[in-house]
C-alpha cells in the first residue's frame, strides 16, 4: 500500500527547499553550474544549522559535484583522487573552507578541495 501522506511530506518539504534556495541564490549573476554551487558560504553554513535536511540536500549536491570532476579525471588521466576519500572528508573540507571564507561559493569550496587533493595526488 503507497504511504500518500509520506509522499506529499517528501514533495512539500522538496517544493519549499527550492524555493528556499532560488529565494538565497544571487539569480543577477552568471552561472556556469546547475544546482547549489551558487550558494554562499555565509548561507550554506547557516541552512546547516536552521534546516539540516535542506543542508543534507545540499552535501549530495557537493558530493555529486566533486565526483563528477572525479569521473573526469579518471576518464583522462586514469586518476582516481578520491579513491582515498570519503563523504566526510569532502563535506568536513568545505565546512572548514565556508567557514574562513563566508562570502565564497560552495562552487568556489568544491574547487578548492578538489585543488588541494590534486596538489596531494600528483605530489
């Protein structure tokens, strides 16, 4: 039997996080990202704290992101960066990075974590 109830929390609680999201993103600048990569610091640190599940949301975003660079980087360099690498690491990364640096992007943190571990790797 299909849980309705369950289904439309799930939409509802989906509908208000883009709306929450588009209402914090800057829409006057140029993108050359989809998803949450516009986000600021400043912003992705305090949805953490006020809507967890919104900031969940927004880790799968980041981690979607930086294993998309690592796909790239294994289909032309047969290099697997985050092979040593876990879930934790990269979103504990961009906390500490957001953290320092409140008016970057979360783009601007998932690049610069991916710099920092391709600085280790080809070391």
């Amino acid at each position: 039997m299909i849980n309705r109830s369950a289904i439309t929390k799930r939409h509802t609680a989906a509908s208000v996080l883009a709306v929450l999201i588009f209402a914090l993103s800057d829409v006057t600048q140029a993108k050359i990202y989809l998803g949450s990569g516009g986000t600021s610091c400043g912003e992705y640190m305090t949805i953490k704290q006020v809507l967890p599940d919104a900031g969940k949301s927004i880790d799968l975003w980041l981690l979607g992101y930086v294993s998309g660079l690592n796909f790239y980087a294994y289909a032309t360099k047969k290099a697997d960066l985050l092979a040593n690498q876990s879930a934790a690491d990269v979103i504990g990364f961009v906390q500490g990075y957001c953290s320092a640096n409140r008016d970057k992007t979360l783009n601007n943190a998932a690049n610069e974590y991916w710099f920092q571990i391709s600085k280790r790797h080809s070391q």
